[in-house]
C-alpha cells in the first residue's frame, strides 16, 4: 500500500502541535538571554540582591519559581551579614520574592531564614526582608549594585559569621494563622 500523498504535510502539523503545547505548559528549555541580574531589575527588584557568582539559573516564567546556582556558597556584608546558600529557590513575582530558600541573616549570634523580599509599589527607598513574623526595613540603595562574595569568613566578635551558629525561627504550627499583621523592625 503506497502512503498517503500528505504524509508530509501531516507530520509537519503533528511536529507544530507537539511544540506548541510543549511551550504553553512551560515545559520548554529556557535559552537565558537575559542575566539573572537583569531578570530582579524586570520584575522590580534591585540586581545587587545576588552575589557576582551566579553559575546559571532557571525561571519558570507562568509561575515565577526560580532556582539560582551560585559558584560557591558566600557572604555579603550589608547593613547585616548575608549568608547565600549555594542554591537560592523562591518565586517572583513583579517587587517581591516568596517562599525564599537559600539565603540568611545574621543577627547577634543568630543566623535566621529570609523567607521573603519586596520592595513598595511604587517604589520608594525601601526594601524589606521577611524574617518569620518580622519584616526588616532597609534601605534599598545598598543592594543597587552586584557584590563580590566573601566566602572566607571566620572571624570573630561583632562581625562573626561562623556558620555553627546556625538558627532557624520558626513558629509552631498554626501560629502564623493567627497573627494579622507583621511586626516591623
């Protein structure tokens, strides 16, 4: 039996079908033509909130999640000493990042989750860090620019920063239900 005379034409309409519905479910490899750096500044937020020594990272563009592949993990010394993991996951969205993983703050002795950042619409000089129930202002202009890592730390006293002292705050379950607003530092 000979084939069907459009066998071509149907397997290029098969073939576009196939791509298509590949890339409506965002399923589709992302080619980065943007840096990670200019992908914070697209959704309002400042570049300088990563380190210079993002390896590679990934965006689901209808959902916001991301994954961030540093070099190696390192600190940044802000207003606060910054702890960034060797992967930072989260979702963004246009002035903020939720549901934050990879990145810690010290404070005291204490190195505490970053579970969110956001900036005001429209923006203003501030930018807030969520620390479980409490919400940190700061002043935007320090994270205007990238930063260099400083993954050597081991000093001692006011600037200490040895990661043994780790210490996650965390409420009970069912708490944070129960709390209508956030403290503000």
């Amino acid at each position: 039996m000979a084939p069907p005379k459009n066998l071509p034409l149907l397997l290029l309409l098969l073939l576009t079908i196939l791509t298509q519905t590949r890339s409506e479910t965002g399923i589709q490899t992302q080619t980065q033509t943007q840096t990670v750096y200019e992908v914070l500044n697209k959704y309002g937020l400042p570049s300088g909130l990563l380190p210079d020594c993002v390896e590679s990272y990934t965006l689901s563009e209808p959902t916001g999640e991301f994954q961030v592949n540093l070099l190696d993990t390192c600190y940044i010394n802000f207003d606060y000493t910054v702890y960034y993991e060797k992967r930072v996951t989260g979702q963004l969205k246009y002035g903020s990042i939720t549901h934050l993983k990879g990145i810690q703050v010290k404070k005291l002795f204490l190195w505490l989750d970053v579970d969110e950042i956001r900036v005001d619409l429209p923006p203003s000089n501030s930018i807030y860090f969520q620390v479980g129930i409490i919400n940190k202002k700061l002043g935007v202009d320090q994270f205007l620019n990238v930063r260099s890592c400083d993954k050597n730390r081991l000093t001692f006293g006011s600037g200490s920063s040895l990661r043994s002292w780790n210490f996650n705050f965390e409420l009970p379950p069912g708490v944070n239900d129960d709390i209508p607003m956030l403290l503000t530092e």
